[in-house]
C-alpha cells in the first residue's frame, strides 16, 4: 500500500506553532485536483489562521467540547459544498461524496508535508452557517484542523487513550464482495 495512506491518521495532539503559508497552499492544491462529478468541483474551504486570531477564536467556537483538542491547531477549515450543478441548476446528489474526496486529497497531502490533520463532524452546524455566512446552496460538510504535531502530554488526558490507540478496520471480507452474488473476496 502507498506509504501516505498507510501513515495518515486522525491525529490530536496539535502544536500551536504555525505553518508555512506554502504548506497550506499545497494542501489546498491538492483538494483542487480531487476528481468530482461532471468535474463540478463542490467543495469550498473557508480558512481561519492565526493571521486574524479574531476569526480564528471565532472559527474555534463552533466546535463541541469532545472536539476541543483542535482549538490548539493554528488552522481551522470550514469545508462546505455546493449542493446543484452549475449548469442547470440540477441538485448534485454526489456533491458530498465529492467534498470527501477532495478533504481526503487533503489529508494525504498534509501528511506528505509533515503536518497532522483532523475532520470533525461534530461541531454546531447552525452557529458556522451564521458565523461562516454561508449561502444557502451550499451544505456544511466538516471543521477540518491541519498543524504540526505536538508531544502527546499537551493534550488533556480525555482524549490521551485515543491518540496511542492503534487504528483499526473493518476485514477485507466484511466491505468487499465478488460480483452480485454476496460471496466474500477470498
Ligand atoms: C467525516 C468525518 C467526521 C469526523 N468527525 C470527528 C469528530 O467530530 N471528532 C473526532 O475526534 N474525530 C472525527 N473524525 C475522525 C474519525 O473518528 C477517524 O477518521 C476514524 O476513527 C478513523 O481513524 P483514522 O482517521 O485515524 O484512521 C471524523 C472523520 C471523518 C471522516
């Protein structure tokens, strides 16, 4: 398997020290060039750095307290994506798939840089739409916090046993099935 994909993971142990401006934009160049259908391109990310920690503070406060640890990230993104077609204006049923698949870019991407990264669903979505003004054709997808990583003493001990747990999955032969007939993948 590709190294990087072996290597990512949902860390949290995040370092306050900032990242290079380049990083983030290689970061952002691989969402770019995620595939998408009809090449629609649904995902938007709005950007929170240290360089306006007013929007940053702000960015943090829309995450729930079991999603506290990425307050400490020097970057937060809000990921949304635009629900219709451009053209026609026809609903896009693939529009969150396709904002998963450029977060994942990202992902991999982060971690050929160095950095960690963590997708989170759980935040309030209703406070981003009014704090984040975002347009009703779009849908909010998830907070996303990249940064360096950081010794796993900076986090508070809650969250201490997920960070040396080992990552698991599901078996080969519980996702994947030959043909149409139920048989597993031997
Ligand atoms: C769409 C999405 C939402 C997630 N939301 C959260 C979250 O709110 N809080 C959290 O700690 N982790 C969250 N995660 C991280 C997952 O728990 C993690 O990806 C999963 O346990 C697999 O671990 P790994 O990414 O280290 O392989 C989320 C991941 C995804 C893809």
């Amino acid at each position: 398997m590709n190294e990087l994909i072996a290597k990512r993971w949902s860390a949290r142990a995040f370092s306050t020290k900032p990242v290079e401006r380049s990083k983030l934009l290689s970061i952002l160049e691989a969402a770019r060039w995620a595939p998408s259908s009809k090449n629609e391109q649904p995902w938007r990310y709005i950007i929170f750095t240290k360089d306006n920690p007013v929007r940053l503070m702000e960015a943090q406060s829309v995450l729930l307290e079991s999603n506290s640890y990425a307050k400490r990230a020097p970057i937060l993104i809000c990921a949304i994506a635009r629900k219709n077609y451009s053209e026609g204006e026809k609903y896009n049923r693939l529009h969150f798939h396709d904002l998963g698949a450029a977060n994942e870019n990202m992902f991999l991407e982060a971690f050929n840089q160095g950095l960690i990264m963590h997708e989170m669903g759980g935040f309030d979505i209703q406070r981003a739409i009014e704090i984040f003004k975002i347009p009703d054709d779009f849908e909010v997808g998830v907070m996303i916090a990249i940064g360096h990583q950081d010794k796993h003493s900076v986090l508070p001990e809650r969250f201490r046993e997920k960070a040396y747990s080992p990552r698991e999955r599901r078996s080969l032969s519980e996702i994947a099935f030959v043909g149409d007939n139920g048989k597993h993948l031997e």
